[in-house]
C-alpha cells in the first residue's frame, strides 16, 4: 500500500467533528482535523460578537446542552477538559394580559401548584404527561445511540441488524407501540390538545415542537420534535433537563477539542477543504482550497450533505438515487439568533425585580399561546418575517459568571420564524427590524427590557449558512420531519454513518440522533470507520496466511 500523510482526516472542526477525531486517534489513527473557519466549533461556539466590547461574549448560535449522552462524556474524559454544565432553572413564560407560568423539569409539586393557577384539570393530568413521556423515552432514548439498520435490504447483514432491532423491542406493548406512531405523526398541537385544555400550558409545552423547524405548531410531525429535546438530560437524571456549559457552547467544542488533541490528534483551522480525492473509487484524502493535497486511508465529514457530498464529493462519484436524495434533503430554517447585552435582568410585570430570580435562570419564553407560534411560522411561510416573532431565550450569566462584566448579562434569543429563502440574501435592514419587534414584544412583559440593551448581534439565516456553512441556516443540518429520521437520514441505505464510497465517512447532524449537541454522529461515524478498518486488517491477515 501507498504510505498515507495520515490514517484519517475529519474534514469539520464542529463538536461532531471533534468527537470523531477524539475517538479515532483514541483507537491509534493518525488523525488530522481541517475546519475552514478560523477556530473549531461550528455552531457550538462562544464568540465575542462586538470589538468595541471585548469582554462581552456570548454562544452565537446553539446556545443549551441536553443530548450528549454520559457514554461520550466518559469515553473522551471531558470534565477533566472543562466540560461543567448548570443545570437550567424552569420554563418561563410571562403573559401580555397578565400573570406567568413557570414548569419545572424535576419537582412536580411545583408543577401542579403553577398549573392549577390556570387549570386545576391541566394540573392533575401533568403527572401522567410527565409519566407518559418517561414511557417514551425509555423507548426513544436507546434509539438515539442505536446504528438504524438499511431497512428493505435482503443482505445478511442488514437483515441480521434489522433482527436485532426487533428483538430489542420485542417486549413493547400495543399501546406503547400506538404511542409512539402518533408521535412520530402527529402535530404538537393535536397532541397537547389531548392532554390538556389551557392555552397558557399549552403554549408553554409546544416550545420544543418547533426549535429550530420549519413547521408550527400544527404541522404533523412535530410531536416527534417534542420528544426529541425531552429526552435527554445533561447527567443529573433529569429527564428532558437543559443545562449552560461554563464558557459558552464554545467551551463544550473546546473540551472535545482538548480530550482529542490528548489522544494525538492534529487540528489546523483556516483550512477549507475543496474537493474529497478518491483514488479506484475510494475516499483517499483531499485537496484544499490553496490547492494543497493531503492523502489518508479514511476520511470522514461531518459537514451538510450537499456540501459533504455534491460540492466535495461530486454527482459524477455518487450514485443517481443517492444523488437525487441529497438533492432533495429539506434544510429550511427561518430562524433568527439574536445576542444581547444587558445592563440589568429583565423586570417582568408579573415577576418583579432586576435582582436574580428563578425565573431567569431557565428558558424565557416567548410563546404565550398556540396560536401566537403558528401566526408566526404563517408570517413567513406567506413570505414575510414575523410581526410577532417566537423566541426561546437563555440568560446563562445567571449562573456563569465568565461571559461579561460584573452586573452585566448576557441574554440570547433563538426565535423564528423568517421566510425559507432568506439565507440567499443578506436582508441586513429586515433583520434589525425583525430584531427590533421582537424586543418589543419582550418589553410589553418585562418594561424595563428595551433600555437594557447596551448590545446586540442579530444573525440570520444568510450568515448561517455562508459563515458557519448551515445550508439553508437549518442549525440540524437538515429538519427533524418524519421521511428525514431514522433510516432516512441521510439517505434509505446510508444510515448506517457510512456512504457510497468506500472509505468515506458521515458524522453530520444530518445523520440518526442529529439536531442539538449531542456528538453521536461523530461517535457513530468514528466506530463505523475502527469497526471497518479492523475487519479490513482481519482480512489482510488471513490472506497472508
């Protein structure tokens, strides 16, 4: 064999990227990380958005911590790397018309106390909710770690898989199986519908629905959203619990970062891949963008499919139907992050006081109803940014100190929605008045919250994806809807984190447990390359002796 410059190369310094490179080089690889931004990450990064103020940062993009299962924690050694998450305080909503909500992720008591100020019957039913989505993730959660066989395929292989997962779940009911198709199809409305009777409860429960999706509330399908940011925790048994990591989501790349570089790998940033090699139709290295060739036995990347495959592989090396599936990949947004820099927290009417509270240490919301989410997602599915924008918003200098000055805050905003297309042009002058409604509709609750700004970084979907390479500014790499799960994602046959070409690799978010920071697809992707190398040696051997 031809001596290679590395064993594998990662083309993709995000977390899913880092968490392939820590694994790989954790099993003896020569590995080599190339992320073309000037610092690894991707949107798990903590940036300082505003030079005239330094000391002000904030996570400019994924903002929680929820899906990174122990298993990787463990493995890579993180908390030795800095890895430290504050668990989130409650969901928080305060209304226009007067009063707030607040919903807990461990104390039902106090759910049922805060419920019954809106419906004594929502109360009572919210310990069956909890319970029945506690069901389902027993069901859901192993799923996530859980390789999706090529359904359909006749090979032993893949049948022997398909097996596999079937006895797993042998011991499933009828109801629970019921439970989990109307799941997977049902729309988050329709779904909280059944349970539940306040508009006020029921606002604040659709906020997981429509994270990051181009769908509202009553689009089918977002159910299954739901359930996929209740399911995890961030290691103190919470289910569904969210959590702040120290420094920013920034730091959480910088400790997968670390515990790689530990194991011996190499990491070169402003280092922009151009084109995958493939050599006899295999993956065989690549070529960078100053024309540079760097060659390896296996490749992986962790970027979007049309990047990964059509732009760096080629059309020309892939399949048809391959090709046609990632031509047809949904990768739609409409979200808006909006970063700000306080002077003081906000002074809810219905909470008062700029003094620390419980209420600021969770998620506050902007969601008062159903109906205000799915008035949003129509303003722009009818081609118009929002009047009245959704926001799901963090303050995590209520418990990390690191990000500003003392007595400042630091306050993010994930909101939606603004048209699809918008990642095709700037729209600088709409994103600042877009920004500006939806401080508006902050300040009609918290009167103080308009003069407290001191800065603000508005990102929309055109800087998503050009700067941070998020096609169609979809955070998910592709959106959580039911044909784009499971064995679909990212093509039927290719779930398995391996691809039509022989060597090459897939640990995007495009691929099975995607969407949030969870770096199962890196984990996924570098087992599936070990699995593959050594299974290749084995064969060396014996054809040797």
């Amino acid at each position: 064999m031809t001596t290679k410059d590395y064993d594998a190369i990662i083309v993709g310094g995000g977390h899913n990227g880092l968490v392939a490179a820590a694994y790989l080089a954790r099993s003896g690889a020569r590995t080599l990380v190339l992320e073309a931004r000037p610092k690894t990450g991707g949107a798990a990064t903590t940036e300082a958005p505003w030079p005239e103020a330094p000391d002000f940062r904030v996570t400019r993009l994924s903002y929680v911590m929820s899906l990174l299962p122990p298993t990787i924690i463990r493995d890579l050694r993180l908390e030795r790397h800095g890895y430290k998450i504050y668990p989130m305080g409650p969901y928080y909503q305060a209304f226009p018309e007067g009063g707030s909500i607040k919903l807990y992720a461990d104390d039902a008591q106090r759910n049922h106390d805060e419920v019954s100020r809106w419906s004594k019957k929502d109360a009572d039913a919210m310990p069956r909710w909890d319970a029945w989505l506690a069901g389902l993730a027993e069901v859901l959660g192993p799923l996530l770690l859980t390789v999706p066989p090529n359904l359909g395929s006749r090979s032993p292989r893949d049948l022997k898989e398909t097996l596999r997962l079937a006895w797993r779940h042998r011991g499933l009911s009828v109801r629970t199986i019921a439970d989990v198709t109307r799941l997977m199809t049902m729309s988050i409305a329709d779904l909280l519908d059944d349970w539940f009777e306040s508009p006020q409860v029921k606002g604040a429960l659709a906020v997981n629905g429509v994270i990051g999706t181009w769908a509202g509330p009553y689009e089918p399908g977002t159910a299954y959203v739901m359930a996929h940011h209740s399911i995890g925790d961030v290691g103190d048994g919470h289910l569904g619990n969210w959590g702040f990591q120290e420094g920013g989501m920034g730091a959480v790349s910088d400790a997968i970062a670390s515990a790689a570089q530990e194991n011996g790998a190499e990491i070169r940033t402003g280092a922009r891949v151009q084109q995958i090699l493939i050599s006899d139709g295999r993956a065989a290295g690549v070529v960078l963008d100053n024309g540079q060739q760097i060659t390896a036995q296996v490749v992986v990347t962790s970027l979007h499919p049309r990047t990964a495959f059509l732009a760096h592989v080629g059309r020309q090396n892939l399949p048809d139907d391959f090709v046609q599936d990632i031509e047809h990949w949904k990768s739609r947004s409409g979200v808006v992050k909006i970063n700000l820099a306080l002077a003081e927290l906000p002074d809810f009417t219905a909470d008062p006081g700029t003094n620390l509270q419980e209420h600021h240490t969770g998620s506050v919301e902007m969601a008062p109803s159903m109906e205000y989410i799915e008035r949003a997602f129509l303003d722009a599915r009818e081609g118009r940014p929002a009047v009245k924008p959704f926001s799901d918003g963090v303050i995590p200098t209520a418990f990390d100190t690191t990000l500003c000055p003392e007595e400042y805050h630091i306050m993010s905003l994930f909101t939606q929605w603004v048209p699809a297309d918008w990642n095709e042009q700037p729209h600088a002058t709409e994103l600042q008045a877009y920004a500006d409604r939806m401080i508006d509709c902050y300040n009609e609750v918290a009167p103080n919250f308009k003069s407290s700004i001191v800065h603000r970084d508005v990102v929309g979907p055109y800087e998503m994806e050009h700067e941070y390479g998020l096609i169609g500014g979809n955070i998910f790499h592709g959106e959580l809807s039911l044909e784009q799960l499971f064995h679909m994602r990212p093509a039927p046959g290719f779930a398995d984190y391996r691809t039509p070409v022989p060597g090459l690799y897939y640990a995007s978010s495009a691929t099975h447990a995607g969407g949030g920071v969870c770096g199962i697809p890196g984990m996924q992707a570098a087992q599936a390359a070990i699995t593959d190398r050594r299974a290749s040696r084995r064969r060396t051997g014996r054809r040797r002796a």
